[in-house]
C-alpha cells in the first residue's frame, strides 16, 4: 500500500533563505497526523510543496504514491487543502463557490455532496449568501468544504483553527475524526498542541526546516517521564533537602520534579519532617507543550 | 474538460456579475468618442471616399474596444485572484496550464467581443456601416481580441499589484491602440510616423479589420492577417511557457 504522503530528502531555497534543508517523512493511509513547530519553520512550504503551490529545489513529494510534479493531477485529485489564509472570491456564493470548485477537479454534478458538506459544517442556511457577507468563522467552514468536494483521501489542514471560535473548533474536530474514521488521512499544521495531542497519532517537530523530532505522540510524551508537583508551603520556604527536586519557583509555588507517583509520599513525609505544612498541592502530567519547548530549546 | 469549462464559466461569470463596470462603461467611453471626434471632423476629414469620416471612425472604436476589453478581462481578473489569494483553489486543483491557459483567453475574447458588439449596435444609431466582407470582419475580431487575450494574461501573471496593472494599461495598451490608425488613416501621417506606423501590429487589426467593413484598407488585409496570425502564435506560446513554468504562480 503506498504511504498516503511520501517526502524524500525535501529542500526549498527562497533566496537566501533555506525553508527545508532535507526532510524525509512518511505518513501511512488512515493516520491522523500533526506538523509543529514555531512561525518560519517550513510547516506551510512542506504543504505547499505537496499541494504543487511550490516547487521543490531538491527531492522528491508524493501523494497515495502520485509523484506531485510528475503526476500532478493524480496526486491533485489525492488531496484536499485547507489553506492557512482566510480567501474567499467575493463574487460568489457558498454554492457557487463549492460547484466551482467541484468544477475544476473535473466533477460534474456533485449537488448531493455539497449539501451533505454544507450540512455537517453548518453552513446549510447560508448556501446562497454571498461570500463577502459572511463572518470569519464561516468563511473557513467554506475553506474545508472546498478542500472537500472532491472528496480526497488526503487532507491536509493548515492551522485550521486560528482565530477559530470554541463551537467552530469543536464542529470542525468532530467531522474531521470521522472522516478520519472513515479512512482519510490526515495532517494537520497547528499552534495550538492541546489540540494536536488529542487528535494525533503521530507528530513531527519541524525547525528551521528540518525535522527535529518524529514519533508517536504518547512516545514523545513518555520520553518527558518526569511528572510535576507543584507545592504552595507555610511557612513558604522549601526544605533544603527537596532542593535538587526543584524545577522552577513563581510567586511562591515550588514546581518539583517526580519521576513518578511513587515519589509523592517521601517527598510529603520529607516537608513534614522539616515542619512545613502543605497549603496547595498539585502533580501534572507532562503534555505536549512541554516536549516542544524542550525540543525546540534543545534543537538550536 | 469539465475543468475548463468551469473555469471559462467562472471566468464569464466574474465579468458578467459586474457588466455596467465591465461591458456598459467601456460602450459609454467609445460612443463619447464618437460623438465628440464626429463632431470635430465630420465635416473636414474624408479618409475613404464614399465613407463618411463617423463611418470611418466605429470600426476602429469597435476594434479598440475589443482589444482594451480582451486586455483588460484576464489581467484583472488574475491580479484581483493573486492579491485576494483565491487563485490558490485552482492552482490546487487537477487543471492542466492548457486548460487554465484557454479559460482564461476565452473569456478573455468573449469579453472583448461582447464589448465591441455592444459598440457597433450603439454607433449603428449614429451613422450607417456598411459590411462588405463579413469573414475579414470575424477574422481579424477573433485574432486580435486573442492577442490582446494573451497579453492580459501575461500582464495578470506578472504583476504583483494594481499600480503595476495600470501602469502597463495606460503607458502601453491605451498608446499602442489610440497610436494604430483608430481616428485617421496613416496616410495622413507624416512619413516618418507612416513608417513607425507600420511596426505596430495593432495597426494592421484595425487596418484589415476595417477593410471588411468597406473593401478598401491601407494594406492588403492578407497582409495584415500575415502579422496579426504570428504575433498570436508567438504570444500564445510565451503565455503557455509561462503557466507551464508557473512563473510568479507557483514558486
């Protein structure tokens, strides 16, 4: 079976600028799939490269096996893009805008398919509104409609959420996990990890166009083993023994390593030894957002 | 197939949405010119005998329309999609730049056509036109809007905003096609000027395209077809180099 999305030893040059340097990457048929990393990365060239938006200055980019310069029209029609920016052509409808589209990837009549999109994005009552007329949410209902008629088994979105309200966020997740489930693959480019480390299988970290970390997400969590005690004391002072533990101290709450739950109760047994009396206590779990952190610090 | 007609129909559309801008102002422009030059000259040009200088003057305001309009259809409808940012839902779709390529040069003409239509029904209130021969007429209408077609979508693809747009509008469509013969014969010239006269091409697509109106021209309309013709071929092929190569559309 051909990975959904293949990328070998992927470069592109602007000018001076290196956007990649080399990225290999395979993504399988079915993943639900997440591209981090910071603003200027190489997240939106690597999309871009696969959608045939930019050509590559080296190595080679396939969709469900279509080579995207070779077979660009296969691995076209393989793929549907939610683009980052919010465009719309504003001489259109919802409608016309979704048969347009329909139109040219070759689909002739394609009404029963857009109103099934139009109804699970929630845009049914606006099909006949000019786009221009519509709110900023809305139009990027209409993006992943787009990214959509032609029904492909790839679809990648690119910070589908930005600026994207609460009850958006949820609509769009929910339809996007069943067609998940139904079989499509999905990458996905966010800011927002929470979202990434629910939703994803697997992540790659990019930075400065190379791929600085690739695995599974509840990998990538656990090589982050150690969990996290926050402590607020009285009196707020902490036991000089504990002090290796110390991770970080902010307006009197003492963050404390733990490599697991187990070390909760010496430590506790330690602070009441030392008289000090426990006035908030907490442990979290690492999440994504820390691995990135330290990933990308660690990645310089 | 269905891809080009759905972005020739788009493309139809999108001028169609906006026709007072896009076919009435255009028609509004060449009848103020013909009221106010026949006026002026009615009675003091003859440029053909038996042709009245306002008869005269339409096939060369018709022309000119058509040529502005088909100019004027691609251009801004490629820099109003590349600055807005949708051009991106066709570029991520299957379309083949040949496709994209006749889209667009077919709405372009539809455009210029529909235009110059416009102005002929309007000036035949003002003065009678004669058709001598229909086919000259036809041909030189669909070679020269296609030309004009070809440099619209060349002057879409390459800027990168509106001022740059105008620029090559007002500093060399507009001279190009005032400059070509549209309000004298060139035997009125100064020789010198007769002689620059004859390295423009859109002299000849006015030239041969008034020749079908009354059988008499300044060049022999096989002549001016035998330019016009080549200047398309070449155009058509820079314009299609250009999408296959994605100048300034993918990077």
């Amino acid at each position: 079976m051909a990975a959904a999305i293949r990328v070998r030893d992927l470069a592109k040059r602007f000018g001076l600028l290196e956007a990649l340097r080399g990225v290999d990457l395979e993504i399988g048929q079915g993943e639900f799939f997440a591209l981090l990393g910071p603003n200027g990365a190489g997240k939106t060239t690597l999309i871009s490269i696969l959608a045939g938006l930019v050509r590559a200055s080296a190595g080679e980019a396939s969709v469900m096996g279509y080579d995207v310069v070779r077979q660009y029209r296969e691995a076209r029609r393989a793929l549907g893009v939610v683009p980052q920016e919010l465009v719309f052509d504003p001489f259109f409808t919802v409608r016309e805008t979704l048969r347009f589209q329909s139109g040219y990837f070759g689909i002739r009549d394609n009404e029963a398919w857009i109103d099934a999109l139009l109804h699970h994005l929630g845009l049914a009552d606006k099909a006949d509104t000019n786009m221009r007329r519509l709110s900023g949410g809305m139009k990027r209902r209409v993006l992943v409609a787009q990214a959509l008629v032609h029904r492909p088994p790839v679809i990648i979105l690119d910070e589908p959420t930005a600026g994207v309200d609460v009850e958006l966020r949820q609509t769009l997740w929910g339809f996007i996990q069943d067609l998940n489930r139904e079989g499509h693959t999905i990458l996905l480019t966010t800011h927002y990890l929470e979202e990434a480390e629910q939703l994803c299988e697997r992540v790659a970290m990019l930075k400065d166009g190379r791929i600085v970390a690739l695995d599974r997400t509840e990998n990538l969590l656990r090589g982050e083993a150690e969990h996290r005690l926050e402590l607020r004391l009285s009196p707020p002072a902490l036991p000089e023994s504990l002090r290796p533990r110390l991770l970080q101290e902010e307006d009197g709450v003492f963050h404390l390593r733990l490599a697991d739950y187990g070390e909760l109760e010496p430590v506790l047994a330690e602070l009441r030894r030392c008289g000090a009396r426990v006035e908030g206590l907490c442990v979290s779990q690492p999440d994504l957002e820390e691995v990135f952190v330290r990933i990308m610090r660690g990645a310089a | 197939m269905t891809g080009f007609l759905t972005l020739f129909h788009k493309e139809i559309l999108r001028f169609r949405k906006v026709m007072l801008q896009t076919v009435g102002a255009p028609i509004l422009t060449a009848l103020l010119y013909l009221l106010i030059f026949s006026h002026v000259l009615e009675a003091h040009v003859q440029v053909y005998p038996g042709v009245s200088y306002t008869a005269f003057l339409m096939p060369g305001l018709i022309m000119m329309s058509v040529l502005q309009n088909a100019f004027a259809n691609g251009s801004s409808s490629l820099i109003q999609s590349k600055i807005s940012g949708n051009i991106v839902f066709f570029l991520l779709a299957p379309l083949s730049y040949l496709e994209f390529f006749l889209a667009y040069l077919f709405a372009a003409m539809v455009r210029g056509l529909v235009v110059g239509l416009g102005v002929a029904v309007v000036g035949a209130f003002f003065t009678e036109l004669r058709i001598e021969h229909p086919l000259w007429i036809l041909a030189f209408a669909l070679a020269s809007s296609a030309v004009f077609g070809c440099v619209g979508i060349i002057a879409g693809i390459w800027a990168e905003k509106f001022d740059q747009l105008a620029g090559v509008q007002n500093f060399a469509i507009v001279p190009l096609t005032f400059l070509s013969g549209v309000f004298y014969s060139i035997h009125s010239l100064p020789a010198f000027w007769q002689a620059v006269s004859h390295y423009n091409p859109v002299f000849y697509m006015i030239d041969g395209f008034r020749y079908g109106f009354f059988g008499v021209s300044d060049v022999d309309p096989w002549h001016a077809l035998a330019v016009v013709l080549p200047c398309l071929a070449v155009l058509a092929g820079a314009t299609l180099h250009l999408l296959g190569a994605g100048y300034k559309l993918r990077h």
